[in-house]
C-alpha cells in the first residue's frame, strides 16, 4: 500500500490594501468640475432671472454670514463624526440644492428667494464637505504610502485642469440644452462625487485615526470622537472656531505664516478676477476676452503644479518657494498695468507658471502641520475664513474702482501683493523650510474642556 504524495499549495500572496488615492481624486475632480460649471452657468442664471446685476453681489452679501457659520459646525462635524460620511451627506445635499434650481423653475418659476434659500442649502453641502474631504487627505497619503508633498502638487494639478475644462463644458451645456438645464450635469457629478466617496473604506475618515481604530474598531467604524464630549452645534460651532484659531495661529509660526500668505493670494486674486478684469474689459467692450486670460493663468498653474508634483524633491523647498513668489509678483505687476491684451495673457501665464508651486506647498505645510486630533476644526475655519476675505477683499476693491478707477484699483492690489512679497521673502518661520529642527512636530492642541 503506497501512499499519496502531498499536494503542496501555493504560499498565499501578502495583503495589500488597495490604493485610495484614485478614487480619492475621482471624487475631487466630479466635485470640483460640478463647481466650476456652476460657478458660470448660475450668476448667468441669475441676471437672467432678476434682470439686476447688482442681485449677484446681494446674493453673496446675504450668505456670507450663514455661510461662515456653516463653514465652523463643519469643521465641529468633521472632528466628530467620520469624515469620509460627512463628504458623502455633503455631496448628496449638494446635489439636491443644485437639481432643486431647474424644478422650481418649471414648477414655480425661479425668483431671488428661491436662489437665497437654495444657495444656503448648497452652502450646507459645499462647505462641511470640502472641509471633509480637505481632512482625508493626510489618511490618503498615509494609507498609500504617498509623499504629502507631492500629492499635494497633484491636486493643485487638478484643480487647474479643472478650472480649464469647467468654464468651456458650461458653455457647451448652455448652448446644448440650455442654462437652467445645464444645472442637471452639476447636480449628477455632485452625486458622483459621493458614489465615488462611498468606495473608500471607512476607517479612512475615522476621526480617532489609525491607531484608535486597530485599538477599537467598532469605535472607529461608527465615526464617533470618543475624545471629544457630545455638545450642541451652536457650542460646537463656537468651539470650532476658537480652537481652529488658537491651531492656525497660535500653536505653529510655519503654520500661521502659511495662513497669512494663503488669505493673501486669495484676497488679491479674487479682487483681480472676480471685479479688476471683468470691469477692465467690459469698459473696453470685450468681455469676452477674459476667459482667454484666466484660460491662460490655469494653463500655466496647470504646468506649474504637474512639474511639482515630478520634481517637488529635486530642488529645496525653499528655493521652490522663491522662484514661486519673484514670479507671481512679476505677473501681479504685468495684471496690474492693465497693459494690451498680448501682455495680460503673458502677464497672466506667468504668474500661473509661478503660483502653482507655492500653492502646493503652502497646502502641504498646511497639512503637514495641523494635528490629526484638530483637522476638522482648524480646515473648517480656515474655510469659513477664506469664505469671508474674498467679499471683503473685492467689495474694498469696488470701493476704490468706484472712487478712482480701476486703473488706481489694479496697481492698488498689485502694491499690496509687493508688500506680501516682501514680507513672505524675510519672514523668519519661513527662512529655513528645509530644516527639521527649525520646525519641530506640532503638539496637538487639547481644548479647555479636556484639560485635567
């Protein structure tokens, strides 16, 4: 009697968790594409409707405070509950706001009223889930073994591409289907977005991060800070806010002077897109041409931020942050001129090749130097922040144009990015970018609340 061979089997391959970053990306770019397209169809939509061009300024000024105070109970959600979830109920009731728009229409007819209240409904998606999916990306990165750094030149990468194709895919959809219409494609990739999202596993967007969630699963899975006690929105809201502050700028000079910097940019070249240049060429009868010179700053920044993305070791952090900002303020000078239109669109190429390293770098100190324990605070304010200098910034901008020109008003704000310049180049937490022991690891910042 002979015996059978054993039959050997093959040693089991080693688990590999799968890549999250693409799909992490995909939700971006669905989310961030529906914006865009709306970000032209709906003030078109707007005027159309109400005939008053100044209903558009109105409609900001009246969100503006709802919309800050939405921006601060995102960030109390995001450090509460999971934040993978949280992007996925912001992307859904985005999508309801925006598909609302061409119901009412065919049912009521479409009136200021409806787009204030929708435009808060929309605010009470848009905000808490960029806040959201803002705080994912460190677990992205850390879950994928990707360097921060780079990824975050990819995403400003992105959000260049995306800000080339919305503008011309909006206008494709107006003259296909029409402006109200169109509103549906923002509405389905807002859902997309978080269908996308919901392919994610959920220990991503656990609060309590990775080692609370090997510790306590269940914990994790449900989304739940146990750390953190169980509080109103209102107080949480407050709380958001006054500890997202003490984070931006109080715990970290790296960290605050990134902010300050990044609250700059925004405020120059909002005023600059948002009033310098449609007034400029409107008074010169061709407002058409101004979608060629923002098409040209996205190119650039486009370029800029996939050279990064490949190269963001090959070079010093700090002298990626000089060449960025000499030539950003060379580009602000040359939009500042109001020079002839060949020169806008270099002028405005060059400070698109030159913005997209800095802003992918500010991103990652940003990142890099909020705690995991107050992400969700400290992103949630700074978008409620960024929320609320934008208006200021372009409705100080519209005092000087109307005052004195708008000539005065565009060597006015490229000035005032001379002065950032100046002050970004010789500002002390900013010299030695390159030296970890100028910048030591933050140390999370404990609210007074769970002090012993």
């Amino acid at each position: 009697m002979t015996l059978a061979s054993p039959k050997f089997r093959r040693p089991r391959k080693p688990y590999r968790p799968r890549k999250t970053a693409p799909c992490y990306l995909l939700s971006c770019a669905c989310s961030l594409l529906g914006n865009s397209v709306a970000g032209v169809i709906l003030p078109l939509v707007l005027l159309a409707t109400t005939g008053d061009a100044l209903a558009a300024g109105t409609l900001a000024l009246i969100c503006a405070v709802p919309q800050f105070v939405i921006g601060l109970i995102g960030g109390a959600l995001t450090d509460r509950f999971n934040r993978r979830n949280v992007s996925i109920v912001s992307d859904i009731l985005s999508a309801a706001s925006v598909a609302l728009l061409p119901v009412v229409d065919m049912v009521w007819g479409l009136s200021f009223g409806w787009f204030v209240a929708l435009g808060l409904l929309g605010a009470i998606g848009d905000i808490p889930g960029m806040t959201a999916r803002d705080s994912l990306v460190p677990a992205v990165c850390e879950r994928d073994g990707r360097s921060l750094q780079k990824f975050m030149g990819l995403t400003q990468s992105l959000d260049s591409l995306v800000v080339i194709v919305g503008p011309a895919l909006a206008a494709f959809l107006m003259g296909a289907v029409g402006s109200v219409n169109a509103l549906w494609f923002t509405a389905a990739m807002s859902l997309s977005a978080a269908l996308v999202t919901l392919t994610l596993p959920r220990s991503l967007g656990a609060v309590c991060g990775a080692a609370a969630h090997a510790a306590n699963p269940a914990a994790a899975n449900i989304g739940t800070a146990t750390a953190q006690p169980r509080r109103g929105f209102v107080s949480g809201a407050w709380n958001a806010l006054r500890d997202g502050l003490r984070v931006l700028f109080a715990s970290d000079t790296l960290l605050r002077s990134s902010m300050l910097i990044s609250f700059g940019v925004v405020m120059v070249m909002g005023s600059f897109q948002g009033l310098v240049l449609p007034v400029h060429f409107t008074a010169a009868n061709s407002p058409e041409l101004l979608g060629y010179v923002l098409s040209a700053m996205s190119a650039g920044m486009l370029a800029s931020s996939l050279g990064y993305a490949a190269l963001a070791h090959k070079l010093r952090r700090r002298t990626w942050y000089i060449l960025s900002l000499t030539g950003m303020a060379l580009g602000i000078l040359g939009l500042g001129l109001l020079p002839s239109f060949p020169l806008l669109i270099a002028s405005a190429l060059m400070l698109g090749l030159s913005a997209g390293p800095i802003s992918a770098l500010l991103g990652f100190f940003i990142f890099d130097r909020i705690p995991a324990e107050n992400r969700g605070s400290a992103l949630g304010t700074q978008n409620s922040l960024t929320l609320a200098a934008a208006p200021v910034a372009v409705f100080a901008t519209s005092l000087v144009v109307e005052g004195a020109g708008v000539s005065v008003a565009a060597l006015a704000l490229a000035g005032c990015w001379m002065l950032i310049t100046v002050w970004a180049l010789n500002t002390h937490s900013l010299k030695y970018l390159d030296d970890k022991e100028s910048h030591p690891d933050p140390i999370p910042f404990v609210p007074d609340a769970e002090r012993i």
